[in-house]
C-alpha cells in the first residue's frame, strides 16, 4: 500500500507541476497574443487614418483641380481691376531704372518717383523720376543717354553732377515718364 501511495503521490507531484508549467506556457502565450493583437490593432488603427488622410487630400486636390481652370481668368481680373496702372508704372520705371544702371556700371543711391496731380492730359499721365546715381563722368553719361533712349517715353528735365570723393561723381536726374492714363 505503500508503494501505490508514493506512486500515486509521485503521480499528483508531477500532474500538477506539468498543470503548473502549463498554466505558466497558456500564460505567456496569451500575453504574447495579447501584445501582437494590440500591435496588430494600432497598425490597423495607423493605417485607416493614413487613409482618411489621404482621401482627404485627394478631395481637397480635386476641388483645386476644379477650381484650375478658371484661376488664369481670376489672375487676369485680379491684375486689371485690383493692381493700379500707376503701381504698374512705378514698377517698369523702377524696373528700367535698376536695368540700366546695372548696364552703365553705375551705382543708384537713391529713386524717387513724383506723380503728377494733374489729369488735364487726354493722352498720357506723367510720372517724375527723381533718380541718384554714383560712378565714373562716362559710366553716368552712358546712364543718362541710356535712360533718355529707352522705349518708353522718358524726357530728361535737368541733369546735375557733383564731384564725390575718391575721383567719382554723384548724378541727380529728373526725367519725366508719360504714361497712358
């Protein structure tokens, strides 16, 4: 009798230590299913909002794209109802100004423009340029002939040089610009 009790004592022992390491292996198996189902879960979760971003975008590209069509129209509307001729006409001035000082190899100190308040004038409106320049006798005379016969209608109205130091001269022009109104 007593050897069935060991045996069957022997018997529990290792029933219940296979039931303990069992217990121990279910464990850690359902922990490890558990950590991949909620990395599974925020991949699906990370994905679905990719997509709704996405399709987002692709909605908000399709109404540009709807929108691009009429945009050079607007562009247009936009140039000839909101930006002034006058500012149009500051920036060709200013524009020609830079481009031939820059060609005459002189250095601009300073440009002014006057408009003129007067609207008498049926066929053009005049703008005063009140131009600064610095450079060599011949460089400022190329400037001022430059300026003088550019395309644009510029008439030169007084022209004054005055020594700088380091064997340089300063020149202040004034040149009218007529614009059509």
């Amino acid at each position: 009798m007593q050897d069935s009790r060991k045996t069957v004592r022997v018997f529990f022992e290792i029933t219940a230590l296979a039931l303990v390491l069992l217990d121990v292996g279910l464990g850690l198996s359902a922990a490890w299913f558990r950590d991949r189902l909620a990395a599974e879960q925020q991949l699906v979760t990370g994905t679905r909002r990719h997509i709704q971003e996405g399709e987002m975008r692709v909605a908000r590209l399709e109404k540009f794209q709807a929108i691009l069509p009429t945009a050079q129209d607007q562009v247009k509307e936009f140039e000839t109802s909101h930006v002034p001729s006058r500012r149009q006409a500051y920036f060709r001035a200013a524009r020609l100004v830079r481009v031939l000082s820059e060609q005459s190899e002189v250095r601009l100190t300073g440009i002014g423009f006057k408009p003129e308040q007067t609207r008498d004038a049926v066929l053009f409106q005049r703008l005063g340029v009140d131009v600064n320049a610095e450079g060599s006798f011949a460089n400022l005379v190329k400037f001022g002939y430059a300026l003088e016969t550019a395309g644009d209608f510029i008439v030169l109205r007084n022209c004054t040089f005055a020594p700088q130091e380091g064997g340089k001269l300063a020149l202040h022009l004034l040149a009218d610009l007529y614009l059509m109104p």
